[in-house]
C-alpha cells in the first residue's frame, strides 16, 4: 500500500484534503473490509479515493445549482418589481397628460370666454362713445338755452317780478270755484279766495283793487250761505242707519198670569193628595185653556213683516241721505217724517231707545241743509284778464326767446 501512494501522489492528496470531510464513510469502509476476509488491501486502497472525489462533485454542483436558480429568481423578482414600477409611472404619467389636457381645454375655453367678454365690452364702449357725444351735444344746446334763458331773465328783472303772486292768486280762485262746484265745501272755497286776496293785497299796487273788490264780493257771498256741512248731515244718518237693527219692535209679547197656581210638587209625603190634583191638572190644562184680555186685539207681526218695516226705515233714511248731499232740501224732509212715522207705528215709543232716535230725526228735520252755490265767481274773469295782460305776455316772450 505503502508503493502505490508513493507511485499516485495525487491521491494521497485527495486523501488527505477529504478525509476530514469523510470521516463516517472510512470508517464504514474499514469495519467493511475488517469484517470480509476475501477483501485484499490493494482493492480497498483503490475504491475510497474514487467513491470520495464522487460524493465531493455531486455536492459542488448542486451548490452551483442552488446559487444559480436563486440567481435567477432574483433576475425575475427585479424584473417584475420593474415592470410594476414602470406600469405605475405610465399609470401616473397618463393621467398627468389627462389632467393637463382638461386644463389645457379649461384654459382654452376661458381664453375664448375672456374674447367674446372683451368683445361685447368694445361694443358696449362704442355705443357708450356714441351715447356720450350725443349726450355732450345735448349739454352744449341746453347751456346755450339756459344762457338765452337768463339773457331773457336779466332783461326782465326789472320789469315787475311781484306779478308772479298775480298767478298765484289765480291759481287759488281757479281751486275755490273746484271746491265749491264740485265738492260743494263753502268754508274750503272760502278760505281760498282770502288767501287770494291777501296775495293781490301784499302787491302794494293800486292797479289790482278792482280785482280785489270782486274777490271782496265773492268772498260775502259764500259767507253769508247757509253755513251747515251737508257732509256731516250725511255722516249722521249713516250713524243712524246702524242702529235700526237694534230698535225694539212694537210685537205682541205674552202676558204672565199672576194668579196661576204653581206645579211644583211637594216633597212631603202627607202632600200626596196636593200632588196628584197638580198633576191632573198640568195634563188636562194641556189640551185646553181660556183665558180673558182686556183691551184692543192686534195681529202678532210676523217675521217678515218686521224685517220689511226694518228694510223701509232704513231706505227712507237712505233717501234722506242722498237728498242732503244733493242739497235737496224737499227729498230730504220728506224722507225723514215718513221715517218719523214709522217708527211712531211700528215701533215701542215707550223705549228710550225709540224716544232718542225720534228726536234726532226732529233735530235733522229743522236742520237746513239749502245752499244756492253761485254758478259763476264775480272775481275770476278780472283776474284771469290782468293774469293775461301782465304775466302771460312776459311768458310768451320768453317762450319765444327760447
């Protein structure tokens, strides 16, 4: 054994680098070879070295196996961990140059909204242009009228500025003649014309006292008129007209029998004879009963009836009111007696509430409710000629300066 080492020196060497590697297998070998007695030393030096160098192969390869499938299930989880990022940054990328592309076309469409906008406001600046000039020429004719118009005030300063109270004074008569005609208001018309009259007085002219003596005229005449409102004559009997309903009618009302025997029944037991007799004679007093009154016999007014008498009172009060506005004094008192009447008739004279209204029907009736209202004012004719000879001509000056 000793020969062949020396004659295989690699061998040997593989031996001994693998024998720390292989100790298990050399032992089995040598309990092997212990226990065959047909095994020579020469077979057995021969087959460990090769049964060695087989077994140290095998476990390098699968080494080399092992390293490079890791290897590549490295290369193929960089891959798809790439692959996943490159898909997401497309990912991302795609909807940046969506959301660019949305503001892009935002923008766009402002830009187009901004144009028309600018547009419309070059229009609208023209038509203001236009507006403007027209304006500015209508500035420059009113200034050259105003200044026509005080050249033509300066020139009339000094020709008489109180007539302007002269037109006042017109004014007011032209409202009295309104107030008398239409309103038939005497005291209103009344006050009117002094007024008018105080403006002529405050003229200190001598020129206008026939003017004043017909506003004098005028003013004598409406005060000596009958002095009593036909509004407030009218305004009473429409007070009187929402009573009616409330005036006691002059109906039949039954009389109470003083001498009736009372029905109540007694509660006492010793009664009994009491009690039954007051209940015969609730039952047979039922059926009939006779009975004698003294005096006129008059026929109950029935419903209607009293609703007619209410419905006729109320339209000759109606009547009488129309006739006080109209100053139609014969409507008007004939209206209000046959109302008197009525109420003397068909109504209980002995109630306060009657006796009232009967007196101030009395009251109306001796109320003078004429007023023979002038058809024309003495005043306003001269007044409208001095209006015209002293203002109306500076007027129509003016005018025609104008």
């Amino acid at each position: 054994m000793s020969d062949k080492n020396e004659k295989d020196p690699q061998n040997g060497e593989l031996v001994s680098v693998e024998s720390s590697s292989s100790t298990t297998s050399e032992a089995t070998s040598a309990n092997t070879a212990s226990a065959s007695d047909t095994v020579s030393p020469k077979a057995s030096s021969k087959s460990t070295p090769q049964k060695t160098k087989k077994s140290s192969g095998t476990k390098l390869l699968w080494f080399v196996v092992i390293i490079i499938f890791l290897l590549v299930l490295g290369i193929i989880g960089a891959g798809y961990w790439y692959y996943t990022q490159q898909q997401g940054s497309s990912d991302s990328l795609a909807k940046a140059q969506q959301a660019n592309t949305a503001q892009v076309n935002d923008m766009l469409a402002d830009r187009k909204q901004t144009a028309d906008a600018l547009r419309t406001l070059n229009r609208q600046n023209d038509e203001l242009k236009e507006t403007l000039n027209a304006l500015q020429q209508q500035n420059s004719a009113l200034v050259q009228q105003a200044e026509a118009t005080q050249q033509q005030l300066n020139s009339m300063e000094g020709q008489r500025p109180a007539d302007w109270l002269i037109a006042e004074a017109d004014y007011l008569v032209r409202m009295a003649g309104r107030k008398l005609w239409l309103e038939n208001d005497v005291r209103t018309a009344t006050l009117l014309l002094v007024n008018a009259d105080k403006r002529l007085k405050s003229l200190a002219d001598p020129s206008v006292l026939p003017v004043r003596a017909k506003l004098a005229e005028d003013i004598q005449t409406l005060q000596q008129m009958n002095p009593v409102s036909q509004s407030s004559v009218a305004l009473a009997l429409t007070g009187m007209l929402a009573q009616i309903d409330k005036l006691p009618l002059d109906t039949f009302e039954k009389p109470v029998d003083a001498n009736a025997d009372s029905n109540e029944l007694s509660e006492s037991a010793d009664d009994w004879k009491e009690n039954l007799a007051k209940v015969w004679h609730s039952i047979v007093d039922g059926f009939l009963t006779v009975k004698s009154l003294e005096g006129p016999v008059e026929p109950v007014m029935s419903l209607q009836a009293q609703f007619l008498v209410k419905e006729q009172l109320r339209l000759q009060l109606m009547h009488a009111q129309s006739a006080a506005l109209k100053a139609d004094s014969g409507l008007y008192e004939q209206s209000l007696l046959y109302a008197k009447t009525m109420l003397e008739e068909h109504y209980d004279v002995e109630k306060s509430q009657v006796t009232g209204f009967i007196s101030a029907l009395d009251n109306l009736v001796d109320t003078d409710i004429s007023q023979p209202i002038p058809s024309q004012l003495a005043s306003q004719k001269p007044l409208e000629q001095l209006l015209e000879s002293r203002v109306k001509q500076a007027f129509s000056q003016g005018a025609s300066a104008l």
